[in-house]
C-alpha cells in the first residue's frame, strides 16, 4: 500500500491524471449540466468538482497500479 501511495504522488503520474481529469471533467460537466453552463439552471459547484476528481482519482492510481504491475516484471 505504501509503495502504491508513494506512485500515485510521482509527478509523471499526477501530471497524466490532471490532463485526463480536465478533459473528462469537462465532458461530464458539460454533459450532466449543460443547462447551467448555458444560462438556464444553477450550476452545482459540487457536482462539477466532483466531475473532475472522479476521473482524476481512476486516472492515478490506473497508472500506479501499472506501474507497480510492470515494476514486478
């Protein structure tokens, strides 16, 4: 578990994450609350935070998990 935090924190894994998050985050956030990013409801600030730390969250550690898999090759 230690070794998995410790690859979750490496900047190549977190600067990956961050780029996926943006993207889907903004898919979703477009998807899920259109109508208020065009001016017709009230944006909820937690749902679209939580559009970007979802896929933030599978991004990093689908790339610790690959590479603690590849580092006991």
């Amino acid at each position: 578990m230690k070794r998995l935090f410790g690859t979750l924190v490496q900047p190549s894994v977190v600067i990956n994450a961050l780029k996926i998050a943006l993207v889907v985050g903004t898919v979703l956030n477009v998807i899920n609350q259109g109508e208020a990013i065009w001016g017709e409801a009230n944006l909820r600030m937690d749902h679209a935070l939580l559009n970007y730390l979802v896929p933030y969250c599978v991004a990093s550690y689908s790339a610790a998990k690959h590479e603690l898999d590849r580092q006991k090759k």
